[in-house]
C-alpha cells in the first residue's frame, strides 16, 4: 500500500474536550488513519478505544499503527449508526468519551475512488466498497428532478437544476464514467465569470453532494450521534469535528437537542493559524462537544 498520511485535526483540543488524560473508555467512531485513536491511547495508560470504520483499507493500515496497543484497542468494520452493536458487542454499557471526526481522509482524496475533481478517476465515491450504489449509478440513473434535488440540498449549489438538467441531456449520449466527465459538465454550466481565475472548482459542491448522498453521510450523522450519546457516562462527552457548513448545522442541532447534554463550549473550535498553515486541509474543521450533565 502507498504510504499516505492522514494528520488528524484539532488534535490536542479533541483530546482535551474529550477529557482523554482522565482514563477510561473511548470509542473513535472514525478510525481512519488511527492518529485520533492513538492520540488517546498515549493520553492515559489505562485508556482503552473502541474504533469504527466503514473503510476497510482504513482499518488495515490503522491496524498495523495500532499494533502496539495489543487489547487496548478493538476495531470494528461497521457504520457508526450500528454503534450500539458493536458496544453491545464489546460488552460495553458505557464510555467516557465518542469522538467523530466527519468526512472523508486523505486516503480517499489521495486514493482512486473518484472523491475529487482534480485527478481523471472512476466515478465511485464510496466510503465503504462493499456497498452497492457508487456515484456512478446516482449520476446516470437518478431521476433530473432528484439529482436536482441532492445538489441542491447537500451541495447547496445554485446552479442545481441546470447541472441536473445538463448531466440528464449528457448521460442520453453516452454514460458519464469519470469524474472528469461529471467536472466538466459543471463547469459548462457555470457562467466562467464565477469562477475562473479562482482556486476552488466550480464542480466542488456538486461532487459533496454527490459523495454525502452516496454515502448516506447525514443520515449517519443523525442516527450515529444520538445512539453514541445514549451510551456516555455522567461527565463524560461526545466530541464532532465537521468539514462543512452543512455538517456543521446539522451537527449543532443534533447536539443542542440531546437530553441530559450540556455544550462544552459556546462556539466551535477552530484549529489555530499554525495547524492550518501546517494542514491546510484543517481550514474549515470545527469541533463541538457536548457533556453528560444529567444521568
Ligand atoms: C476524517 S477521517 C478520520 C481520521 C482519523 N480521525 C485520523 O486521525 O486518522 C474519517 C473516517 O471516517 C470514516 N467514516 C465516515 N463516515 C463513517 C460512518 N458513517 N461510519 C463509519 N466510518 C465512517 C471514513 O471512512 C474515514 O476513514
């Protein structure tokens, strides 16, 4: 396997939001590269982590990482809604902290799953390759009113039905197979003036769209954290990192409405100027957590 790196985010403020120097069990509901995990595992001798991932490449490399933590860490392939089961499982009743951190990771940027526009890549976009539907299916075989609908809604583009329309009127001709294809559809349909000469592409937010859609990410996001808290100990928290506006919103409003759950903080927390400069892929993260206060 290629060597990539994930740094993880908001490190030493998750594991400070997550009370980690504290000792007990944590469950990282996005194991990913393991940095988060391992983080908690140095904070305290006696941590323990129980990681989930829907990515079984993710798991593998993270295994290798986590090696030396033999029994302290146990390591799950499931989604994080089916959090219960893998506690259940584990024998777990309650933890001390949940951590998410949403999203995608740099091995599937840096990998060949088609999540970005920039490189010539199979449209596929799952997280998850045991899964069926890819982005492939949803762009060539959603209806033009739905793919308008998904773009719109969890892309949040105004261009949504002329995209939707476009990609409808391409896919009669020929399927459309890469991302490069579906990149330069948006682009068509975007007046230049928008956004030419500017760093973000134009078919961004048609590809988030697309991928949360694939992976069913805010449905995820609605079951997962709700169950999660179910199991957090009083004192204990539950800690998101989001990438987005959208996954921020949705996130907030989750957290704000869970019983017995207090925010840690009012604001979010933002990586510092050094973390971005180090990881620009750090710019738009935000932390929220949220403490136990009532049994
Ligand atoms: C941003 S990365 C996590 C990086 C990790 N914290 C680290 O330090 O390396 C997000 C990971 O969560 C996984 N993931 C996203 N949604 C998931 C879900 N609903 N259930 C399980 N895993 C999920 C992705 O496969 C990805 O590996």
């Amino acid at each position: 396997m290629e060597e990539i790196y994930h740094p993880p985010v908001l490190l030493k403020e998750s594991l400070k939001v997550l009370k980690a120097e504290e000792g007990g069990v944590f469950v990282d509901a996005t194991l990913g590269g393991g940095g988060h995990t391992e983080a908690i595992l140095k904070a305290h001798p006696e941590n323990r982590v129980i990681a989930i991932d829907r990515d079984e490449e993710a798991i593998e490399r993270a295994m290798e990482r986590l090696k030396p933590y033999g029994d302290r860490v146990s390591i799950y392939h499931a989604n994080f809604s089916q959090i219960d089961r893998v506690l259940q499982m584990e024998g777990v009743e309650r933890v001390k902290g949940v951590l998410f951190d949403l999203g995608v990771s740099h091995f599937h940027l840096r990998g060949e799953r088609g999540f970005t526009v920039w490189k010539e890549q199979p449209l596929d976009m799952r997280m998850d390759r045991s899964q069926k539907l890819t982005a492939k299916e949803v762009v060539n075989e959603l209806s033009e009113r739905e793919l308008a609908r998904i773009i719109f809604r969890y892309g949040e583009e105004k261009f949504a039905r002329k995209i939707a329309s476009e990609i409808v009127k391409r896919r009669k001709r020929k399927p459309i197979e890469t991302t490069t294809e579906l990149a330069s559809i948006v682009e068509e349909v975007i007046p230049k003036k928008l956004w030419a000469g500017r760093k973000k592409h134009p078919a961004v937010k048609t590809f988030q769209a697309i991928r949360i859609y694939v992976n069913r990410e805010f449905e995820e996001i609605e079951t997962g954290i709700p169950k999660a808290a179910e199991f957090v100990e009083p004192g204990g928290r539950l800690a998101v990192i989001t990438f987005h506006s959208l996954e921020d919103r949705l996130v907030k409003n989750i957290l704000r409405n869970l019983e017995g759950f207090t925010p840690v903080t009012k604001k979010p927390i933002v990586p510092t100027e050094e973390e971005v400069v180090e990881n620009p892929a750090a710019r738009s993260a935000k932390l929220r957590a949220a403490e136990r206060v009532r049994p």
